[in-house]
C-alpha cells in the first residue's frame, strides 16, 4: 500500500514538473513575436521586396524634402525592410517639374511630388489649386484632398494619364518680397515687376494681385533681383531661405496669398502592381504625415520670420489689407474662369470645404 502511494505521489510531481516546463517553453514564442513586431509588420514577411524610385522636387534641407525623407524611412520601418526607397533630391533643378510628369507618366520613375498645376494636360481645372486666395488655410487643403470633394479628380487623373495621386498636401504659405518696396494694398504693387513661375494660371494671378508678372526660371531668379530684371518675387519662405534671397530682397509683406501645396503621385501601372499591403502602408503614411505637417512647417516659419528679420535685417510688413487682395483676386478670376464650369465647379468645392 506504501509502495503503491509512493508511486501516485512520484506520478504527481512529474505530471506537474512537465506540465510546468511544457508553461515555460510557450511563454517563448509570444516574446519572439513581440520582438518581431518591434522590427516591423509581420503581414510583409512573405511579400516580395520592392525599391521605389522618387524624386523630390526640392532642394536638401527645403520643405518638402526633410518631410520626405521622415515619409520614407518611416515605410521602411514599418514594412521591416520590404520597401525601400531610392530618392533623388532637388529634382525641379535637375530635370524641371514638367520633365518630371513626363516621367511619371513614362514610368522611368515611379513617384514624385509636382505642383497641382502639372496635370492640367488632363485636368485644367486643378490649376485653380495655385490662384491666390482660393484655399483659406492648411487645413482647407486637407479637408479638400482627403475628401469626397477631390474625388472625381484623383478618378480623371488616373483615368486620362494613368497617374495614381496619393495625397496633395501643404508645403508653405507664399509671401511677397521686394527691394525697397512695402505691398499693404493690390495699388502698391502697381507697375512693380513681380517674378512667378511660368506658368498661366501663376502668372494671371500674380497679375490679379496689381503687380506686372514676369515668369522666370528658379535657376535664374536670384540674378534676376540682383540686376533689377524683376523688383520681387513671391515665395515660401523656407523657399527663400534655401534660395538666399534675402541677399538681393530688403522687404518681406506677410500678403500670404497662396497656400502652397504639392501633389504627391505615382505612376499607375508601378501601383497597380504593387500588393495591397503596400499599397496601404505607402498611402496611409503620406496622408497622416501632411494632415500633422501645418504645426511643424508654422513652427519653423515663425523662427525664419525672426531670423530674417534679426539676421538679415530684411523689414517685415505686417498689417497687410488682406481682404484688398482677397477682393481683387476674387474678381480677377470671375472674370477670368466665370464661364467655364469645371474650374467654378472646383472654385466651389474648395470654398465649400473651407466653411
């Protein structure tokens, strides 16, 4: 009976010493995968990698090439490596936007970031993205771009050039700068030559802000103020700061006339191939960086504002009649686009967005 009692007993506590390192052992795997999701999304693992080829029209260091850059690298991480990116910096001064949606569009490269205004080939009316005064303020464009309102457009776009528009997000609010000229009212930029981009819409409304538009190349703008070609020039003003500008421009006027923005796309047959996974990942991550990108880009502008102010000693025009402006360019486009539905439809839908 002893024996048969010693026997259950010594059973019990090998049932129980298994039972316990049988516990230990699963407790493994859980801290296994806790560390893999540390290094990124395990939903990737079995998809195969893919290096994206993007150009960023921006100079280092010059918005929107850092925001980029943190885009970019935060994709790699989250998609423990699958994705890699492959960027090429400073891309309006080595082709031009323009060259660049024709690359887009060959597919030699597979995303980039342009102005609005270069898919007016397919869509003319996205030019109204770039006339002064039309979006009222960062979180206008988000709403705009992020929304049912911007919806037909991104289907046109893809639908007629084949290109995928993943988000269209702020960069900077445009300022007007001179040499010994302070700008209040659209009558003190009567006569005064202004530099823009060459581009219709640009320079119609620089014209609708009073002043004499005079498209020139980014390349050659800083000779340009320097010799007296053009009086000012109007620009972000880390744009400025990345230009030197301040060198050749004595006056800035806070006008803030256009919200800058820049479309982020890629080519479409590059996306459609492209697991879903990806697809997600890269879209979502772009889309959440512009929506907290205002508060960073406002904190920076206001250290430039003082930098220029302290540093450079450039005369900072505050107490501009914005509602001048925002008359003059108001009816400048009426007059302009009033008849023509497409760009009054979108005209709209912006405003629509901004009540």
């Amino acid at each position: 009976m002893k024996k048969r009692l010693a026997a259950v007993v010594i059973g019990l506590v090998m049932v129980c010493c298994t039972t316990a390192c049988q516990s230990g052992k699963s407790e493994q795997p859980t801290e296994t995968a806790a560390t893999e999701a540390e290094k990124g999304d395990s939903s990737f693992e079995n998809l195969a990698p893919v290096t994206v080829k993007i150009v960023c029209t921006s100079l280092e260091g010059e918005e929107p090439t850092p925001e980029m850059q943190r885009i970019t690298q935060e994709i790699e991480e989250k998609s423990d490596g699958r994705i890699t990116f492959d960027i090429t910096i400073g891309g309006s001064t080595l082709f031009g936007e323009s060259e660049m949606y024709d690359m887009l569009r060959s597919g030699s490269i597979d995303m980039c970031n342009v102005a609005p205004t270069q898919f007016s080939d397919v869509a003319p009316e996205m030019s109204v993205c770039c006339w002064p005064y039309v979006f009222e303020s960062a979180d206008n464009i988000n709403d705009f771009w992020t929304g049912e309102s911007s919806q037909y457009l991104k289907d046109m776009v893809k639908e007629k050039s084949g290109i995928e528009i993943l988000t269209t997000g702020f960069t900077g609010v445009r300022n007007v700068t001179t040499q010994g000229i302070e700008v209040r009212r659209p009558d003190d930029l009567d006569g005064v030559k202004i530099r823009c981009m060459d581009s219709k819409i640009y320079v119609d409304g620089t014209n609708a802000m009073g002043a004499t538009a005079v498209p020139i190349a980014w390349s050659e703008l800083y000779f340009a103020l320097q010799t007296g070609v053009v009086q000012g020039q109007e620009n972000a003003n880390t744009v400025m700061e990345a230009g030197s500008l301040y060198e050749v421009q004595d006056t800035l006027s806070l006008t803030e006339h256009l919200y800058s923005m820049s479309t982020f796309a890629a080519n479409g047959d590059f996306w459609d191939k492209l697991p879903n996974e990806y697809q997600e990942l890269i879209r979502t991550t772009f889309v959440e960086h512009f929506k907290a990108f205002p508060e960073k880009l406002q904190e920076e502008n206001d250290k430039l504002l003082e930098k220029f102010k302290s540093d450079y000693g450039m005369k900072i025009v505050e107490d501009v009649d914005k509602q001048a402006f925002i008359d003059a360019c108001g009816e400048a486009f009426m007059k302009e686009f009033g008849d023509d539905e497409a760009y009054v439809k979108m005209y709209e839908s912006v405003k629509e967005c901004a009540e």
